[in-house]
C-alpha cells in the first residue's frame, strides 16, 4: 500500500516590518465586537497557483519566490503592524478588573512556513470533495482567537506542490474580520507587484487600514470583563467527520433563481446573494430530512460598516460584522416557495440598520459574552460567511492568477457553508459546503439543487 502523502515543513521564520511605524510602541485595543471572537478559530483561506513554465530551475524559483514573498510581507506589515504582537490580559483582584488587548510589540513577529508536499494540483482539485490534505496547509490547526496570548496573530505557509504552489494565511479572527483579511492579503499582492517594478517604499497602497478601533461614544477601551480567567469563556469545538465540497454557480445561473425569488414574492429588491443562500438553505434541509415541526435557523453575517451612521470606511481594521438570524420550521421552509424562503433573508438583512448596530453593541457591554460555537450551532443551523464580494482571484505574486481559493479546518461544523468568489469572476459565486456525509449524498441525489450547480470555467482539472 502507497503511503499517504504529507505535509513536510522546510524551514519558518519571523517577519516582522522593515520599519516599524511610531505608533507601533502603542497598544490595540478590542471592540466588543473583537472579544466576542475570542474562543472560535483564526481565518485560514489561501489561494493556489501554477508554478510558470517552462521552470528551468525549480530550486532557484522556489527560492526567489519566498525571498520576494517576504520581503513584500515585510513592507506590508509596515501598514498592517498590530498583527505582528500578540495579545496581553491585564488583571488585578482588587478592584476587580479583566481586560485583553494587543501589544503590539511582544512578539517574534508573523510566523513564515515553507512546506513541500509531493502532489499535483489535478490530485487537490479533480476529487468531488476537498481532500482533506488542504488543512496541512495552514499553520495553527484548531488554533482559537484566545491563542494569540501565545501564538503568532498572523502566520504564513507557502506550500510547494509537484506543479503549483499554495499560499495559505491564518489570521486571527479577534484582530480582524473577512473585510480586514482580504484587504490585507490585497495589499500584499499589490506590493509584491510594484516590488517586482522595482517600488517599494514610496509606492502608495490603494487602501491603507485604518486601524483605530470604534468604540460608541462614552466606551472605555479597555473593556472590563466580567470574568476571572479565560477558562470561563474559551471552549475548543471540534467538528465531527465532515464532507467538504465546493459547488460552483454561474452568473447565468444565480440571474435564473433571482428572477424566480422576485417573481415568487412579487418583488424586485431580493438580490443575487440572498436567492442563492435561500436555495442552498432549503437544500440542505431538504436533503437532512428533519422532521417538519422541528424549529431551524439559517445565520449570515453583515457587514457593520456601510450600515453605520456615518458609516465606517471599507478599510476599517478589525472586525465590524453581525450574526443575522432568520429562524422558521421545516415545514414552513419546505411548504413555501423559494421567493419565501429569500424574501425572509431580504428582511432581516433591510431591517439592520444603524440602530440595530448600535443596540447590538449596548446589549453587548451590558452584559459581555463570547461566541461559543457548539452552543450557537446545531445540527439544524446553516451558516453563511465570508464574501463573494472579496477580490481573491485579484491576488497575484508572480505567478498569474489562482486556480482556486481553498479554507482550512477552522471554524467548519455540519451546515458550515462558505462564499467565494467565482473563478471566472463576474457574478458567480463558488459555495464551500460542509456536511455529514448522508446529508452530502442526499445534496447531491437533489434534482433541484443539482440544477443550478454549474461546472466551472476552470480548464486546470
């Protein structure tokens, strides 16, 4: 019998920034909306890419490549500085007092792995389903936000394929949400580009961070928690056996479930996204044939910023999302239409506006928690996140466009379901499902699920 093949890490590093910016020597402080982050995982997504050919010299390539990737990691920090420390809990007995916040210069800096694995990138993306191998890819495997007391916020693995090369990033998710990370990597890219033009320290980004947290007015900083030590709110959730498959929808197709919803609840403002997000959640209830009287949820995360008053910038550092939530039994889902089913979607997420933000944030400081995932999910929620609206495949260090945008283990339980952007770009939307595996093969035997999964226009595999 042929031995798996493994994951084999070559060497890491620390990087931190060619030159550290004043502000550096300061702490960060963390929003209610950063602490709630404290006991689910660290972001991990990464892109794939073809090594170019003709390769004359596999070792020479490899190596410039991490020497640019470093150097162009570097500079970026430079914008970026809070994810090189580490967080720091201050507390005293009396008073009572329980705060956590980013000192931004207690670390090594950001972890950098290289790695190797002897696979092609036919053997990652040919099978039906994600080879479990992808999360090798990511450094802090089943890492948790609090982590960061002790483990890098950021860490870096550029793993070598046979034929490809992966990059992979796991970020800690109490620094920053989606919005944040992919601003981040979009910088990296951006000065590894006008590095490779010979820029670099005079070139402007096209979106610097703005890392001032928000807090609502009269908030001190330095929240007080109401807890004495970390074992109170940090749990390790780990998911049972899962499968984890990408299904790809055209813009043709997503267009086709749009006009379908509008027309069935007689309205023209359901959009793209909550079409396609109310299909997949009658799908996957259909295919876990729960009983019709048992009460179901679907969450889907918002986006903070434009709903603020005034709005915060897109390029706003730090986390700036809300768990919505829309709630209904099987029956209901499963009897009505998809127009009902999207029409609900649309609801929830036109009546969360600046005011919804605001009490969301007061609620919190009243009484403090953190997100528990085995208590927030069960084997009856479905759980959108992430964007298709992210530039993913605008990322390129050297080596042209992605091949594919793939995740790692972090924060996947049964019903996990997650956005990227299409390969092909304009409106279509590749979703990463994770299922227990009876449900996936009922998914897959579904007709009317089936009939709007397109096949990518990917020529790789």
């Amino acid at each position: 019998m042929m031995a798996t093949p493994v994951v084999h890490r070559v060497s890491e590093c620390f990087i931190k920034p060619q030159h550290s910016p004043e502000e550096s020597n300061q702490i960060c402080y963390l929003t209610p909306w950063d602490i709630a982050k404290f006991s689910t995982h660290y972001i991990q997504k990464g892109l794939l890419f073809t090594k170019p050919s003709p390769l004359v010299n596999q070792q020479v390539f490899i190596q410039n490549l991490l020497n640019k990737l470093k150097r162009a990691l570097s500079l970026t920090l430079f914008h970026f500085y809070p994810l090189v420390g580490r967080f720091v809990t201050l507390k005293t007995h009396d008073p009572p007092f329980y705060a956590v916040f980013v000192d931004c210069n207690n670390s090594p800096g950001v972890r950098f792995i290289h790695a190797t694995l002897d696979m092609t990138i036919f053997d990652i993306l040919s099978p039906v389903d994600v080879p479990p191998i992808v999360h090798s890819f990511f450094d802090h495997h089943k890492a948790v936000n609090h982590d960061g007391h002790t483990m890098p916020l950021m860490s870096i693995q550029v793993t070598e394929l046979v034929d490809g090369v992966f990059v992979g990033c796991s970020m800690n998710h109490a620094l920053c949400d989606g919005t944040s990370y992919w601003n981040f990597f979009n910088t990296w890219s951006e000065i590894f580009q006008a590095q490779s033009q010979g820029h670099e320290y005079d070139f402007p980004i096209s979106h610097p961070p703005i890392l001032k947290r928000w807090f609502p007015e009269g908030c001190d900083p330095l929240i007080n928690l109401p807890f004495k030590h970390h074992d109170e709110f940090v749990s390790r959730f780990e998911a049972p056996l899962l499968r984890e498959r990408i299904f790809h929808f055209s813009e043709e197709s997503i267009a086709k479930l749009k006009a379908r919803a509008n027309s069935e609840s007689n309205s023209t403002k359901i959009s793209s996204f909550q079409s396609l997000a109310a299909h997949v959640w009658r799908s996957i209830t259909r295919a876990r044939g729960q009983p019709y009287g048992k009460r179901i949820r679907c969450y889907f995360t918002a986006n903070n910023r434009t709903r603020m008053e005034p709005p915060l910038p897109r390029e706003y550092f730090g986390n700036s999302i809300q768990g919505l939530v829309v709630e209904t039994t099987v029956g209901e889902l499963l009897e009505h239409d998809l127009g009902w089913a999207a029409s609900k979607l649309h609801s929830a997420v036109a009546n969360y506006n600046d005011k919804a933000v605001q009490q969301t944030v007061k609620d919190w400081l009243q009484s403090p928690t953190v997100h528990q995932t085995h208590l927030l999910y069960d084997q009856y929620s479905v759980l959108l996140s992430s964007s298709p609206r992210f530039n993913m495949y605008g990322n390129e260090f050297g080596m042209g466009k992605a091949v594919a945008v793939l995740s790692g283990y972090a924060n996947k339980f049964d019903g996990k379901v997650t956005s990227f952007q299409g390969y092909e770009g304009g409106g279509s939307i590749d979703f990463e499902v994770c299922l227990l595996p009876e449900t996936m093969c009922e998914l897959e035997s579904d007709n009317e699920f089936m009939s709007a999964v397109s096949v990518s226009k990917s020529n790789l595999v």
